[in-house]
C-alpha cells in the first residue's frame, strides 16, 4: 500500500485519549468488553499511520488511576486483554521498529501482567521508528505526586539542593522523563476533558476532541486531524510574527 506523504509541521508527539470503547459496545446491544477488544484492535493501525506521516512519539491512554472505580468483572477484563495485547503484538512490534514503553505506577497491577510489561519494554528498546508510550494505571496527579517523593528523597539525600529546583527539574522525575511535551492531545467520543492525562507535559499541547467512538476512528480521521494541526499558528506566550 502507498505510504501517505508527512504533511507540513507534523506533531513530533501526539498523545491519544481512547474514549468511546463502553459507549460503542452498548450501541451494538454488546458486553463493555467486546467495545475494549474492538479499541485495542484500533491502536496498530494508528501506530501504522504515526510511521507513514512520520510521526516519531504516539502515547496512548489505556487505563487511568480512577478506572480500578468500574466493576470487577470490567477492570478484570481489561487486564487480561492487555496481557493478550502483549503477548499477541510483542512480535510485530519489534519488527515494525516500534519502542515500547509504559508508564503509570506499574507496581500495582498483577505481577504477570508487570513481567510482559518489562519483557516488551527490553524487547523493543533499540527501535526507533515510532515510540509508542501506553499509560496503564496512569494519573497526571499520581505521576506528579510519585515524582515529588523521588524529588524529596534526593534532596533528603543531599543529591538535590532546593533552591536549585525549576521547571526543568520535575520533569526528570516523571514517567516520561525520556519523552518530549506532546504537540497535540486528541479525545475521542465527544467528551471535551483531558481526565487526569498528561497534566504537566500537556502545558502547551493543541488539544482536538472528536466525536468519533475510539473503535470507529479510522487512519483516514487520523490523518485529517494530523493536516489540522498543521495549519494552527503555536504561540508559546509570545506574539505572533
Ligand atoms: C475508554 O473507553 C477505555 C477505558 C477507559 C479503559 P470507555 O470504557 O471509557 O468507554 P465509554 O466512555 O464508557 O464509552
Ligand atoms: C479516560 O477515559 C481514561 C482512558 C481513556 C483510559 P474515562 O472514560 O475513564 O474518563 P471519564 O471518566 O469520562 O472522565
Ligand atoms: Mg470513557
């Protein structure tokens, strides 16, 4: 198949808020579930589309602080299809030059799916084609909070001297302390909130919410949503030249 052409300023990070997958199962008169399984199927074509339009960071949002509030049999669910998602795209992965990498405090999920998580991450950590980041029991708020504890502690150590501590210190505490800020965070399913994602790496993103469910958004959307962003005019504060 043709690759699509980059488009003039692609996003070098798009980060990617999978909203819809319960709302587009219940449509169809179908479990929560068969919605996640569809979700998941989702996720390789965009990360195809990333390598076309040479997009180099895609992060995804699997499974947030606040989701373990949904029933048993759901959070049970989604647990044990990312084990399959692992199992079953680990090869492909890593033949498609993609570098794995979670974040999200990892040690609270089951330790099976923990060890899968370890083993994709050093089975694909010499790729470079696109970096897809996937936060599981992932929080804005808990990223922080968990970074200001390892902040604390090298200051209690005398590693950190608090009144060297600035913007650019933090970040090296969090999760995605190896990643650049996201240029553009995109919501699916109509919801225009950002639930906890990304709340300090996000400062300066373009955001775009979609109504499209997460199982129906298509390459084709993707694409069109990645030209959008090409047209807007980023300040950062400053005035326009
Ligand atoms: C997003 O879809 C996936 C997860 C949060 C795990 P939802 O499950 O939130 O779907 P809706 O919002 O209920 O339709
Ligand atoms: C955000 O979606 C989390 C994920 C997509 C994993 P939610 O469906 O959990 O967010 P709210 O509850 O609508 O804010
Ligand atoms: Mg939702």
């Amino acid at each position: 198949m043709a690759k699509d052409t980059p488009v003039p300023n692609t996003p070098d990070h798009v980060a990617i808020i999978m909203d819809g997958n319960g709302r587009w199962a219940q449509a169809k008169g179908r479990p929560r579930l068969f919605g996640h399984h569809a979700g998941a199927r989702r996720v390789k074509e965009i990360v195809r589309a990333c390598k076309d339009l040479d997009v180099k960071y895609l992060t995804i949002f699997a499974f947030s602080t606040e989701n373990w509030k949904r029933t048993q049999s759901e959070v049970t669910g989604l647990m044990t299809l990312f084990r399959q998602y692992i199992k079953r795209e680990a090869k492909a992965l890593k033949a498609e030059g993609v570098c794995v990498r979670f974040i999200g405090d990892r040690l609270k999920l089951d330790k099976q799916l923990q060890k899968l998580m370890d083993e994709l991450e050093q089975l694909t950590e010499d790729n470079d084609v696109v970096n897809l980041t996937i936060a599981i029991n992932y929080g804005g708020r808990d990223e922080v909070a968990r970074a200001t504890q390892l902040m604390a502690q090298d200051v209690a150590d005398g590693k950190l001297n608090p009144a060297d501590v600035d913007e650019d210190t933090l970040p090296r505490y969090l999760d995605t302390h190896v990643l650049p800020d996201p240029d553009l965070v995109i919501r699916t399913s109509g919801e225009a909130r950002i639930s906890n994602f990304l709340l300090w790496q996000s400062a300066y993103a373009e955001y775009e919410f979609i109504d499209t469910l997460w199982p129906d958004f298509t390459k084709d959307e993707f694409n069109k949503v990645i030209s959008k962003y090409g047209g807007r005019n980023r300040r950062f504060g400053a005035v326009p030249a």
